[in-house]
C-alpha cells in the first residue's frame, strides 16, 4: 500500500495542528508528530544506514520479513520502523470534526453492523482494547478472512498484516494524551472517536476487499 523505501522521511499532517481540538491540543500534535515520530524516522534511517541491501525495501517488507534483516539490528527495526509505520497509520486515521457525532458510513459501517451489530458495541469493545494494552501499544480494528477483529499490540509492535488488514489503530502510548488528559487514558479514547476519520477507514476497508 506503502511503497516508501530508505531514506524515510516525515509525512507531514493533512490537517492543521490545532484541527482536532478541543478532543486533541495543538500542543500533543506538535511533540507527537514533529518530535516523537521524527525520532522514528531519524533511527530508523540511521540504523538503516550502513546496510544498501535494505535501501529498497518498503517499510511493510522490513517489517514483515524479519528473517531478512541482520541479527544486530532486527530489534531496532522492529521498533523504529514499527513506530513510524504505527504512527503514520495513527495520524492519517484522524481527521477534524465538528461533531461529537461521528459514526462510519458506506461499506465499513455495513460490516460494523454485520461483525458487532450496534455501532456503540463496536465503541465498547474497542475501548476496552485500549484500555486493556497494559502499558504503552495500540488498539487496532483489522480485516481477516471476511470479518472485522479487534486487537491490541505492545509497543511498536504491528499486528501480522499479511493475514490481518489493518483498518483503524489508537495510539495509548503516554505520550499520545498526557498533555491533554494526563493519565486519564479512558477520556482520551472517548475523544478519539469524535475525529476518527472514517472516510480514511472506508477506503482502506474498499482496498481491502476490492482487490
Ligand atoms: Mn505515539
């Protein structure tokens, strides 16, 4: 889907810093993106650096074929590349919302319906995903084999997407709310439903299960 390769840069966002306000400040955005996931990008380079025959894989190959990678430097790709594949997932997964009410449409909210009946099911379950991942990681909403799943990951970790798509993630890591929310995670996720960007969802579901 990714077709970057070595030397990774950063994408910048597609929205205003200040453009999920009041559910995520301008101030999170800037230490989220322009510091926390330009370190990814930086070591991930870095740790790349030395090693040519790496420099035209994709992101998802890196990380899908750890075989691949030398021994002496498999974690640090697993973890920088894990971070800055998470991360440009999480931030395009956002967008700005008017609305406290921001429910999926088309093809996504059909299956919603189809895997977990009511929508606000979906938003249970999902919440406790996120409020399960003991320490720092993610909840993820993945496509396998015909069926929505929800599940979550440590640290950078990715889910195993050759089987499991991924549709939608939350970043829990600390440094995702702790301006805004400090450590109240649990208020955190109840915000990022409101600017969960569901037309991104939709075409990542249409690509999916389209091809
Ligand atoms: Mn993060």
């Amino acid at each position: 889907m990714n077709q970057q390769h070595y030397p990774f840069s950063l994408k910048p966002l597609t929205y205003a810093y200040d453009a999920l306000e009041p559910f995520i400040g301008q101030s999170t955005l800037h230490f989220h993106h322009d510091k926390h996931l330009q370190t990814y990008v930086d070591n991930l380079n870095k740790t790349l650096a030395p090693y040519p025959q790496l420099h035209n894989k994709t992101l998802e190959e890196l990380l899908c074929n750890p075989d691949d990678i030398p021994a002496d430097i498999r974690t640090a790709v697993q973890n920088n590349g894990g971070g800055v594949y998470n991360h440009q997932l999480y931030f395009a997964s956002m967008h700005k919302s008017n609305s406290v009410e921001n429910h999926p449409k088309g093809e996504i909210a059909a299956k919603i319906a189809e895997c977990f009946g009511f929508y606000d099911v979906f938003k249970t379950k999902w919440k406790e995903a996120a409020l399960g991942q003991f320490g720092s990681g993610y909840a993820w909403l993945v496509y396998d084999n015909a069926k929505l799943e929800i599940l979550k990951t440590p640290n950078q970790n990715i889910p195993p997407i050759h089987c499991k798509k991924p549709l939608l993630l939350i970043d829990v890591w600390e440094h995702a709310y702790y301006l805004d929310y400090q450590n109240r995670r649990n208020a955190y996720i109840d915000s990022f439903f409101s600017v969960i960007n569901w037309d991104k969802v939709e075409e990542r579901f249409q690509f999916y299960t389209h091809q």
